[in-house]
C-alpha cells in the first residue's frame, strides 16, 4: 500500500509518490499496489493504517504525512519504508527529519562557516538542537538561536540578534513562508550571510517565488536533488514515474518514494514463497550494498547503536547551492554523518 497526503488542507500534498512507485514496481505483475489518502489528518493516517492491517498488505511505501503515528503498523508488524518512524523495529525511514537536520549543520560547516545563527520556529528547540550537534561536530560554534512565532509579522529583531553576536551564517527551520520573511530579512541586514536550510522547506515552490533573492541559498538534502537536472539518478526517477503517469511531477518526495520502491523491489527479489510483513521485513532487514544509481549512496539496513537513530539506514546529506533564480547546483559528493549519530 502507499500512503500518503494525497489531498490536503494546508498547502503540501503529495500525489507524485503514487505514480513513481508504481512507476518502479511496473515490473512485478503479482505485486497489487493500493493506495491509500491520508488527507494531512490524523484520523485520515489511522484510517489508512486500518486499512493497511484489514487488507493484510504486506507492507506500506509512505509519502509525507502530516500526522503519523505507527503504532498500530508495528505492532501489526507491516513494515514501513519511506517519511517513516527513526526507531519502530518495522520501519526503513529513506529521510529522517532529525537526521537531516543534523545535515543541515554539517552542510553549513561544510561551506568554512564557523560561526553559526539558527532562526526557527518558536518551541522546536529539538531541531535546533540537532542543527547544533551536526555543525559543533565540524569544529564550528552556535553563537546565537533566535526563535520566532508561526505568525510573525516582522523577522527584523531576530536578525539582529543573530547579526550582533556576530554569525556568519545562519540555519533557518521554518515553515515556507516564514522562511521566504526571514530570507529577505537577512539578505536585506547587509551583512554577508551564507543561508542555509533543507530542500522539504525551501521546496520547489518557495524557490520559484523568491527568484533571484535566492541565488547562493545552500539547500540540504539527504538524497540528490530533485531538481538536479545533471544527475542520471534523478533521470532514472523521472523515467519511472512518467512511465505511469506522463505529467508526474518530480518532487523530492518523489524521490524519496522512488528509492522506498526501489527498496521493496531489491526485498521481493530476495523473498520466495509467499509475501507476507514477516517475509518482507526480513527481506528489508536483509539488504546490503543496494545500488540506488547514485541517488543516495548504497543502501545497507544496518542499524546504528544509538537508539535515538537505530533505524537511520541514509545517514548521508549533501549540498546544493540555488543559483539563476532556482537551479540547484551541488557542491561536492555526500558526506556521511553517521559517526555523529553515534554518539549519544
């Protein structure tokens, strides 16, 4: 089954994730495929999950859901890969949101910036906290954090705070449109600033609104862009998912769904006799060394020993600088922010 907001209230649904796992699963003519709406509910996610164990699906492909908890798919043992649980023993998360912000101070640090200002949603400290880890682990120092409300008219004081304890680049983990306020925010501070943040907030649709204003944007990912037009990966992607349905739009949740797929399709292979969660959950346990066509490095279900990220099997980000009003260009290869997830 996949799962995902197909349809939403708020303005991020994912209907591309359908397409692109059929796409990739065209190939198995005894694989039946459902599909289930999440709706960006919660009650709409446990209605799927109900779903999923009535129908007894061997496993579920997830695209972004805005509320999930798994519980009932783990305890019925149905395995989940794609925008999955970091910890659930079923789960096979292609991108973690913790992780990648893990990524996201790597990435900065990665770019020579020592001296690091995060702006971001008021109460998620959490997140912040991750941003930290990862840029403290390349040898730089948080100067200063500046949270903001979700409904903030003006993002000028917490510039400045930011700007006076003397930051030379700044993380912004916000929601788009506050994240489109405190680019113009920053770049109109007159301070030279290297801005950072992931590709699930600076999404295609925020980079074609902002234009110009965001060239030398550096946007991190956990997997290759999906608007890296050079990379082969990201054409085998588009092959797969237009191979259903022509006007698919190519996303980095398409993305993600695609490698989710790839995964099931590598465990199929693998697995005789009848498909059922067991057998796939093994299968998925199982794989090591899957080749993904570069579009991340290849796959190996190993868990890692800190409990807070045994589930993360990609623990890679990489970096992609905006330039001509949009075009994502990269900046080096993957870079493997495992041995941070280590530690505890």
């Amino acid at each position: 089954m996949v799962i995902g907001d197909l349809t939403s209230t708020i303005p991020f649904k994912v209907p591309e994730v359908v397409p692109t796992a059929r796409g990739v699963l065209r190939g198995f003519p005894n694989v039946r495929i459902e599909t289930c709406d999440s709706k960006g509910t919660s009650g709409g996610y446990q209605t799927c999950a109900r779903r999923a164990i009535t129908e007894k699906v061997a496993g579920v492909i997830q695209g972004f859901v805005t509320a999930r908890d798994q519980t009932a798919l783990t305890r019925a043992g149905i395995p989940v890969v794609g925008v999955s649980d970091d910890t659930s023993p079923n789960s096979f998360p292609v991108s973690s949101s913790f992780a990648l912000y893990v990524s996201l101070g790597v990435g900065l640090a990665e770019t020579g910036c020592t001296r690091l200002g995060i702006v971001y949603l008021d109460g998620s400290d959490f997140l912040v906290d991750y941003i930290k880890r990862g840029f403290e682990s390349r040898g730089g120092k948080e100067v200063a954090r500046a949270p903001v409300a979700a409904n903030a008219a003006d993002l000028s004081p917490a510039v400045a705070k930011l700007t006076g304890a003397g930051a030379t680049c700044v993380a912004v983990s916000l929601v788009p449109s506050g994240a489109a306020q405190a680019l113009t925010a920053l770049r109109q501070s007159g301070r030279t600033l290297t801005i950072g943040g992931i590709s699930a907030i600076f999404n295609e649709d925020l980079l074609s609104s902002l234009g110009s204003l965001a060239d030398g944007l550096i946007v991190v990912d956990s997997q290759l862009n999906s608007h890296d037009s050079d990379a082969a990966g990201i054409g085998q992607v588009r092959a797969d998912a237009r191979a259903v349905d022509s006007k698919t739009k190519i996303t980095e949740q398409a993305v993600v769904a695609w490698i989710a797929a790839r995964l099931v399709a590598n465990a199929l292979r693998s697995t005789s006799g009848e498909v059922t969660p067991a057998s796939l959950t093994t299968a998925l346990n199982g794989l090591r060394g899957v080749d993904l066509a570069g579009v991340v490095p290849p796959w190996t279900s190993q868990p890692l020993d800190n409990p807070s990220f045994r589930r993360v099997f990609n623990h890679y980000g990489v970096n992609y600088e905006i330039s001509g009003g949009g075009k994502a260009v990269r900046q080096g290869e993957f870079y493997d922010i495992a041995p941070i997830l280590r530690t505890k």
